[in-house]
C-alpha cells in the first residue's frame, strides 16, 4: 500500500534538487508533488522504499 510522504523545503533550488534525485531513483513523476504555496514536498510510495526518499531528503536537508 503507498503512502505519502512530505517533506518541507527551504527553498525552489533545494525542491528542485530533490525531484532531479527522487526522479533519478526511479520513482516516477506522477508520485511526486511539489507545493510551492506550503514549501512542501509528497512523494506518494510504498512503505517499504520510503526509507530510499528519506535518505534524499537527509541529504538535501528537508524536513520530514
């Protein structure tokens, strides 16, 4: 089952840097949001490969 996973941003470079890397991992665009009005970042996966996002959003800093 796929859930949701949000992650906070700082800045448009850093969402941008993180979709060019969540993008790269595999995980196709149409799982992937950006909110720009709540500097918000969803990444919409199974359970089982949110441990992969949270590795990219630690290195790019986001909050989760």
């Amino acid at each position: 089952m796929s859930k949701a996973l949000n992650g906070h941003f700082t800045s448009k470079d850093q969402a941008k840097n993180v979709w060019d890397d969540l993008i790269a991992t595999g995980i196709p665009r149409d799982n992937i949001y950006i909110d720009e009005d709540e500097d918000v970042i969803k990444v919409i996966i199974p359970q089982e490969e949110q441990r992969e996002v949270k590795e990219i959003f630690d290195r790019h800093k986001i909050s989760y």
